[in-house]
C-alpha cells in the first residue's frame, strides 16, 4: 500500500508542472430589459415567404439570382434603454439548414417521384443592401445585416430573400428553413 502512494506521489510530482494555467477566460454580456411587441410580415411568429417559380434558364450559372421576395419585423410599443434592432437568423439544429457559405440549403424533401431543385440555395439580403448576402453563419450583430434605430417607440426591420444559384440549377421544388430572434442594442 506504502509502494502504491509513493509511486501515485512520486508520477504527480512528475506531471504536475505539466498541468500550470496558461492564461484566464472572461465571459461577459449584457441582458437587455428592452421588449418590443414584433409583427411579422406573415402575421404570425412562423411564416412563410414565396420565393416565385423562375425558370431555371433564368439561373444557369453560379451567382445567377431569382428575383427577390421581401419580408420583415415591425416592432411597435418598444419600452427599454435600447434604440436599434436587428434580426439574427440562426440554424437550431447546427449543420441542417445553414450551408458553410452562410446561406440556406435546399431542404426540400418531396414524394417520390418528384425530386428537388439542386444547384440552389436561398440566399438573405438586408433590404438596405439588396446586392449582399448576409452570412448566417455569423453570431449575433455579425451577419451583415444593419441596425434600426428605433422611432417613436418602434422600428421596422426589411428584408430580401431569393434564390441564389450554387451551379446550373435543376427543376424542382426549393424549401429552406431558418429560426429568427430579434436582437436589440
């Protein structure tokens, strides 16, 4: 038992300068007691944005984009200190819906034997800079979005989404999904 705890003793004197602080994290944050009433432009908290039905001739190179469709957040009642809003556009579930270029995937997954458009994702756009994806990989108030500032207690928050093709697309049904949260600075 003796030999035991001597030779426990004698490989942690060994190891222990190993196992020495290298430096300190700090996390920090702020709460926000800034609430807002939101409406969305589909009039309920989950909605849905028609992106058309473009001919896919209209797409047939990378870049190539479909017309845009708009959506948006109008805040109202907003009582808090905060005076400028953004939406942040995430992915629940890390890898499904989001690709690495930060743009939508094509989810769709129709009956046999229809099969999904491929070649394209859906790409968001700040109304204010229709020309410039936002990526949605980035966190919070770094996707490229800009902020609002609030008047008269409330702000609207535009929005642009439309097809952005990967590739020469192929014909068929185009479904992309994403959750939102309203981030207030």
């Amino acid at each position: 038992m003796k030999r035991a705890l001597f030779a426990l003793a004698a490989v942690a004197a060994i190891y222990a300068p190993l196992a020495h602080a290298d430096g300190t994290i700090t996390f920090s944050g702020t709460l926000s007691a800034t609430t807002c009433t939101v409406t969305t432009s589909g009039g309920t908290d989950s909605f849905a944005v028609d992106l058309g039905n473009p001919a896919v001739a209209t797409m047939a190179s990378s870049g190539l984009t479909g017309a845009p469709a708009t959506f948006s957040f109008t805040l109202s009642g907003c009582t808090g200190s905060a005076a400028q809003a953004v939406a942040y556009f995430y992915d629940p579930t890390p890898g499904t819906n989001i690709n690495a270029a930060g743009r939508l995937k094509n989810v769709s997954s129709p009956p046999a034997p229809t099969v999904p458009a491929t070649g394209v994702d859906v790409a968001l756009m700040d109304a204010a800079a229709p020309s410039t994806p936002l990526n949605l990989n980035g966190g919070h108030f770094a996707q490229g979005a800009n902020l609002i500032n609030f008047s008269g207690g409330g702000a609207t928050l535009n929005y642009l989404a439309q097809y952005f093709a990967t590739s020469a697309p192929s014909a068929g049904p185009v479904q992309a999904v994403v959750s939102y949260a309203i981030d207030y600075r």
